[in-house]
C-alpha cells in the first residue's frame, strides 16, 4: 500500500498523516472505518475455537465485585444468556485465512511491529475491567455494541492480588459508543474499559509487539553466543561463511608471570580482566542486530502448524497458475541482502522479487515464469512450498 494514500480504515487520512500524527501520540476514533462490516468469523466457529488445544482463549468474569480469569481450551462456556461474561480467543489470524487478511490491511505499520489479531465475544456487562496495554491497539467493533471509555491518565497502578492487570483508579476522559464497523486507535498506556452493550458483542483486537529493553537485550546476547560457536567452527552460513563473523577467540589465557599465592581462593586479577577483554572482542554491532532481530522477529506462533499442499506436486514452469502466495502462518522479512523467513535465514540472497513477495505476500506467476528469478530463488520457492510456508494458487 502506498503511504500516502488515503485509507477508508484511518477515516481518510493517509498512513503517513496517522503515524505522524497519532501513532503512540493519542488516540483516534473512526465511524465506519469498515461500512458494512462483516465479522471474518462467526460467534459459533469462534465458541468452537476456544475449545481446541491449539487455540488460545480466556474467559474472564466478574464474582462479587472481584476479577476471575480462566484458560482454554473451554469444553463448556456460560449461557448466552448470562451476562457479564468475555471470552477472548488470541492469534486467530494464523487459524483462519479471513482474519488474516483482515489483519495485513494494517500493514502500513512494519510487519516488525504488527503481531496479531484477538477476537472477544461478551454478553451484556462483559468486559476485562479497566486496563492499559503496554503496546497499539486498533479495536474494531465487529458485531452488537461496545462503550468504550479511555483516557491518558498517569496513574497506572494495579489491584493487588489479581490474575488481570486492572487499574487501581480509571478516570475516562472521553467515552463512545462503537457499532459495527467502528474503530478506535489507542497508543500504548492509554487507560480503557470497554462493556458490551449487547449479546454476541464481538470486539477484533488488532495488537502490535513492543519488546522492552531486556528482550532486546537477552537477543543480543544470544546472537553473539552464536557468533562465538560459530567462530570456533561449530557451525556455517548458508554459503559457507560463519553464520554470525566474530573475532578469532581461540587464545588461550596464560600467566607467566603469576606469583605463588597464599590465598589461593582468591580469583586472580589478571584472569577476571582477560574475561573483560575477551567479552570486549564480542562486536555489538548493526550485523548481529539484524540477525537476532531477523531470525526472532520471524520465528512462528507457537500453534501455527504448516501442510504440505498436496496440489503442488510436481510443480514446474508449464504448471497453470496464478501466483504465489505466503501461508497465513508465514512470517518473512528482510534487512539490505538478507531474508529471513519463518526463524530462519533463507539461503538466498533477498533479490528484488524475494523483496516482492515479503512486501506484498505473493509473487506473480509469470515473476517466476519469466525467470525474473534467479535459479537459487527458485529452487527456495519449491523448498517453502514443499515445507508448506508459501501456496501455488493455480488457474480455476
């Protein structure tokens, strides 16, 4: 999608005018951001979700005036009848195709950043208390009614002793009431309380990841054990290269000149400054943040299960199709020449219909067809497919 383009969705303004103008400043609300919407889901796939393994879901409810929360999978749920009751079914983007085109129309945020789409259906009262989120959310009213009320405030302290982050002190600055295609932005710890209005009130969450210094941290540390392994010859790059070049650490401490002790519990000096300079070597730099930041960024939802398309066998250039497409559970990305798909380092380099293909999440055929592609793409193309990470939609 082109930056500056309007969008429907942002209530006219272009992506470039909302990230300037909204996007963790304030909040925004758009009538109609969606005319006429339709839910991707309906209220019974939705209830039959919550009650499989690999789907996660919550129930969350109110008992004298306290907060209960509970996990799937939910072999029974509350009457629709009973009020007060949410149920919040996480990452349905990756189980069902139509949220997750749902989703990529809000790719004008890097996909770096856009992580997924939650569905939550209440009765009437239902709701997860007062609460703020620590990243962006656009909510999305899919069916029935939600007020919403919401505020900047700075208090953010929590109740004690409860299972849900609920704010101690909610103090709402504005409040609306969103029908069926609204939809309200809200930058992170923007303090929010949405109840359901009706029954089947169905509210579509679209959140996006935002890793605090430690995870980033933590991933940096990571990669740079990687780059010492693979350094000390314990693994290679796809074209033979150190996954991850470091400097040579293969030198051995030596102490000539260390005297006899008469404390010999006592770590030397000399050896805790030689773990200093060798830790120094280590160079945290834009080539291992990239690495770390690829290969995390892309890694799978833990229950997205890739299949082999049947249909793709024996694919060839003669093979009648329309283009390629990225499996819904797919992540790819890439940074200058490297790609990154599904936690890995692809193999090949990212040429431009590689680009192509991670950018907009197909490829035409007659891209590959016309042999636009190197022979090494290609060869990628029929391994993703045969893996189940990238579709062949052939000609009806």
């Amino acid at each position: 999608m082109h930056p500056d383009k309007p969008l429907d969705l942002l209530g006219g303004l272009t992506p470039s005018k909302f990230m300037r103008e909204y996007w963790q400043r304030k909040p925004l609300l758009i009538r109609q951001a969606f005319p006429n919407f339709r839910p991707p889901l309906s209220t019974a796939t939705l209830k039959k979700m919550s009650r499989r393994d690999d789907v996660e879901s919550r129930l969350v409810w109110k008992e004298e005036k306290v907060w209960q929360m509970e996990r799937g999978p939910f072999a029974r749920l509350p009457k629709p009848s009973e009020p007060n009751w949410s149920l919040l079914v996480q990452s349905v983007d990756i189980h069902d195709d139509a949220a997750c085109t749902l989703m990529n129309q809000f790719r004008f945020v890097p996909d770096a950043r856009l992580d997924d789409l939650m569905i939550s259906l209440a009765t009437i009262g239902g709701g997860v208390g007062p609460h703020f989120d620590s990243y962006d959310v656009f909510l999305l009213q899919g069916q029935g009614r939600r007020r919403w009320s919401f505020g900047q405030q700075k208090d953010l302290t929590l109740i004690d002793g409860l299972s849900l982050k609920i704010l101690k002190k909610f103090k709402p600055e504005e409040t609306f009431i969103l029908e069926p295609g609204d939809m309200l932005y809200l930058p992170p710890q923007a303090a929010h309380d949405g109840v359901a209005l009706d029954n089947d009130c169905m509210t579509i969450s679209i959140g996006f990841r935002a890793p605090d210094e430690a995870a980033l941290a933590r991933g940096m540390l990571e990669a740079a054990a990687d780059q010492i392994l693979t350094r000390s010859g314990l693994a290679s790059g796809p074209y033979g290269e150190p996954a991850l070049p470091g400097p040579s650490l293969d030198k051995l401490y030596r102490d000539p000149s260390q005297p006899a002790v008469a404390h010999p519990a006592e770590i030397p000096t000399r050896l805790r400054d030689a773990a200093v300079r060798a830790a120094r070597k280590i160079r945290f730099d834009e080539t291992l943040a990239t690495r770390f930041l690829g290969c995390w960024l892309t890694e799978p939802n833990q229950a997205a299960v890739f299949d082999h398309d049947p249909n793709s066998e024996g694919w060839d250039d003669d093979t009648p199709y329309t283009h390629w497409a990225l499996d819904r559970r797919t992540r790819m990305l890439y940074r200058e020449q490297q790609l990154f798909i599904n936690g890995e380092l692809a193999k090949v380099r990212a040429e431009p219909g590689l680009r192509l293909l991670a950018d907009t999440r197909e490829l035409p055929g007659d891209y590959a067809a016309a042999k636009r592609l190197s022979p090494q793409a290609r060869e990628q193309l029929a391994d993703w497919l045969d893996d189940g990470w990238i579709k062949l939609i052939r000609k009806p």
